[in-house]
C-alpha cells in the first residue's frame, strides 16, 4: 500500500462509499503515517481485531 492508495481509501470512508476500511498489520505503519496528518483524524476510529488487523470507520462527530 502506498500513500495514494491510502488517500484514496480515506476519501471512500469520508464519503460513505465504504462503511468501514479493514487494514493488514504489514500496511498499518503506512496507513497510520498518513492518517495522522489528515485535519480529520479525529473522526476515524480504529478498533483492533485478532491477527494485527484494524479496522477503521469514520465517525459524524470527532472522538476526544
């Protein structure tokens, strides 16, 4: 996963496109990289599931 390919799959959350993005633990350290920088990174939310997966969702209000 590269850093377009990350941009675009925030973008489908932000949408509503997608209801939520599962992320492999060997692409995370990307994803998280350039989540971070987003003005919205609050409004994601990242649980963790077995095997080092994650999986994100985007929310209406910001978390605190």
């Amino acid at each position: 996963m590269n850093e377009e390919e990350v941009h675009h799959l925030l973008n489908q959350l932000r949408e509503n496109s997608i209801n939520e993005l599962r992320i492999s633990k060997e692409d995370f350290s990307v994803f998280r990289d350039v989540l971070v920088k987003e003005d919205d990174f609050k409004r994601f939310k990242g649980t963790a599931r077995r095997n080092g997966h994650v999986i994100f969702e985007y929310l209406e209000e910001p978390r605190s």
